[in-house]
C-alpha cells in the first residue's frame, strides 16, 4: 500500500507541474484542467470507456453491468441535455462522461464504503483505469510542449543516416500508394486505433483480478504507462518530425511545403549532404524519435506471447502492420523504428526486474539496452554522413544492434521463467500373490 502511494502522489506532482509547464511555456491548459473538464464537456469517448473497462477487472460480473449500465445512462442523460440546449460539440464528441462519473464515484465508494483488502483493490482499480486517460492527456500536453519549446529539428540528421537502412519510409510510401485506399483504410485504422488492442490485451492479462482479489505482478499496462512517460523526454533531446512533414507536403492543419526542406517523399530519396538543424512551425509535434508506436506495438506482441492463439496472432499482425503504417504514411524513419524496438525492450526488462528483484541478468540487460540506445542515438547525430557513405557497414551494424538487444531479452527473459517441477510417479510395487 506505501508503495501504490508513494506512486500516486509521483504521479500527482508530475502531473501539477506539467500543468504549470504547459501553462507555462504553450499558455494552454495542462492535463489536469482538461480531464477536469471532461466531467461536464463532452470528452472523446474511446480512452474513457478504455479506462472504465480496465477500472471493472477488479468488480464482479453483477457489479460490472451496473457499472455499465451507470455509464451508459448518464451519458443519454448527458447527450439529451446537450441536445435540448443545442450545445455544440467538438469533434463529433457526444458522450464519454458516463464513464468517468463512474470511476469517480467508484473511488468514492472505496472510500467511504470499503476497508482493507478491498478499499486498496478497488482504488487500484480506479488508479489504473484513471492514469490510462491521464496517460493520453499527459501524452497531448508533451506533444504540444515539444513543438513550442524546440523551434529546429534534427530531421536532416536522421534522414542522412538513414540511408544505411535503404531509405524504408520512401519504400514503403510508394508500396503504399501501390496497395490503393484498401490498404491504407486498414493500415490507418490499426495506426489510430493501438491503444485498442492494449487494452484487449491488458484485459486478458487481468482476467482473474475479481476472482484472485489481486492484480498480477506485471502486466502490459505498467509497460505502457512508462514508455508514454519516458518517450517525450527523448523527444526533447532530440527533436525529429518526420519525413512527410521535413520533405513532403505535410497534412492539413500542420507543417507543409512552406515548411519543408524539400518536396520529396515518397518518390525521391534525400541527397546526402551536410545535415544541420533546421527551423520548424510551433505546432507540429517533434515525436519521431524514438518511435513510441513501434514501441508500444512491441509491448505489446511481447505480453501477447502467453495468450491464446488468437491473442498471439493478433499481437503479431498489430506490430507488423504499425511498423508498415509509421513507415508507409511518412510519419518515421527507420531509424526511428530501431530505437523504438531497443527503448520498449530496455523497459520492459526493467520493470521485470522491478518486479522480481534486481539480480546481475537483469542489470545487465538493462545496462545494455541503455547503452545500444544511447549509442544509436549518438550515431544518428554526430556519424550520419559516414553512416550514409558506408551503408553496407553501418546498415548492418544497426540491425545488429537491434538484434542482438532481442537476443539478449529473449535468452535472459527464458531464464527467468518457473521451471515446470516434474511430478513423480510411484514406483511400481510388487504384487501379493
């Protein structure tokens, strides 16, 4: 119990200063006046209802439909009210408060109407499925304050040094044009839709919750939390936008070709030249490196291992195909997908040995997954242009790097699993004649 809240009051103190910040330095509202006003405005509905799914692991099935049935109601109260007044709303966002009524009134529950074991699982319920919205909000607050507080990018660096990878955005873009608007819609939706099949997957994983009366020792959902706290700090580091904003057209409302080096993807591979940082607009996010989408996509194929065959395959198609959408909609570079694969690895190595207790395997995992990340980082800055001359040698050494981080997960990971304990059968005894 100290521990969970010794992490909540972490998590409340990040959470006011990234308010300040982004008041601060965007002068906008930070994640908490925005979820504050999600109680009475209309909210997006996808993340509440995430979180409201995760929040009832810990419930029975009779207090799950009520649970249900509390949210839904109050969101035809709500959407009747806005209706009648002629309320206008924001992106097409009708309802989502329902929700968040509930998870709010179920930590009040907890308070006031539970004790002991109980209390702390069903405020661990509500933690968990309200740090899965304040994940997104904090996500959107970083973004925003990456692009005001970075006016250059790092763009042409990492583009030059990805020619040791063959230049994979540019091929990937013109296979995507290739494919037509079926793949695209497909590819689109997986891209936009991640944090639906982490929730699919988290739900699996916390499937006994009601009836263990505890949470398992880790699950995806710490993994995903951490990679979405950790990611924006890099992007400040080293601020990067992406191909199709850098040396395409852009999309409508950010960047452009008033912004761009040149108009070249995905038909013509940047030429190498002398990279050096280059000026961009206060509104584009600087969230390309590393890839948190490659990121939590292979969280996300990680903690899919151990479920059904279905669960397995779906993990599988949804790091396959969000590899190919980052890459075919010009939103990273290969580069960045390398170091989004090392940085979820590191982490998720780290966490288990959070959990298990630190031994040497897993400091030493850590420690080098720490090291190849910051040493593909470092390449990217200061080596492109030889990494771009000498192709043949770098292009390699980057996948090797990344592979040999998956060797080492994969071979100290095994290591760590329970050893199945052989049952013994009784000898066979001489028969009485």
């Amino acid at each position: 119990m100290v521990l969970w809240a010794t992490a909540g009051a972490v998590a409340l103190g990040f959470l006011i200063a990234l308010e300040i910040v982004a008041r601060s330095y965007a002068g906008v509202p930070g994640p908490l006046t925005n979820q504050a006003k999600e109680v009475i405005f209309a909210p997006k509905p996808g993340p509440l209802y995430g979180g409201l799914a995760l929040m009832m692991v810990v419930l029975t099935w009779r207090q799950r439909f009520i649970a249900a049935g509390a949210a839904i109601g109050i969101d035809v109260v709500f959407v009747l009210v806005r209706w009648a007044v002629g309320a206008k709303m924001t992106d097409g966002h009708y309802f989502g408060n329902g929700a968040l009524w509930v998870m709010l009134g179920c930590a009040v529950i907890a308070v006031t109407r539970r004790t002991g074991r109980e209390r702390v699982l069903l405020l661990k319920g509500v933690g968990l499925g309200l740090l899965l919205v304040a994940g997104r909000k904090t996500g959107d607050t970083w973004l925003l304050i990456t692009s005001k507080t970075r006016p250059t990018v790092l763009d042409q660096y990492v583009a030059t040094a990805d020619h040791a990878l063959g230049n994979p955005s540019w091929l990937a873009g013109r296979i995507l044009e290739a494919i037509g608007p079926v793949g695209t819609h497909v590819l689109d939706l997986v891209y936009a839709q991640l944090a639906v099949a982490a929730v699919v997957v988290a739900l699996y994983q916390l499937r006994n919750v009601a009836a263990e009366r505890r949470f398992p020792s880790h699950h995806l959902v710490r993994t995903f939390l951490v990679i979405g706290l950790l990611g924006p700090a890099i992007y400040m580091i080293f601020p990067v936008v992406g191909p199709i904003f850098t040396y395409g057209p852009g999309t409508s409302g950010t960047g452009g070709l008033q912004w761009a080096v040149a108009d070249l993807w995905p038909h013509t591979p940047p030429p190498i030249g002398t990279p050096h940082p280059v000026p961009y607009d206060g509104i584009t996010p600087r969230n390309c490196m590393p890839s948190l989408h490659t990121a939590w996509a292979t969280a996300i194929f990680i903690h899919s291992r151990k479920g059904p065959r279905i669960l397995r395959y779906a993990g599988t198609f949804w790091l396959i195909a969000t590899l190919s959408a980052t890459l075919g909609f010009g939103y990273h570079y290969g580069a960045d997908l390398v170091a989004g694969v090392v940085f979820s690895l590191t982490i998720e190595a780290g966490l288990r040995s959070l959990d298990r207790g630190w031994d040497r395997s897993g400091i030493q995992l850590v420690a080098y997954g720490t090291t190849v990340f910051t040493a593909l980082l470092l390449s990217y800055r200061y080596l492109p242009v030889e990494m771009a001359e000498h192709p043949w040698v770098f292009g390699p050494l980057l996948i090797l790097a990344m592979a040999s981080v998956i060797y080492g997960y994969v071979r100290t990971t095994r290591l760590w699993e329970p050893k199945a304990v052989p049952v013994r059968l009784p000898e066979p005894q001489p028969e009485l004649v």
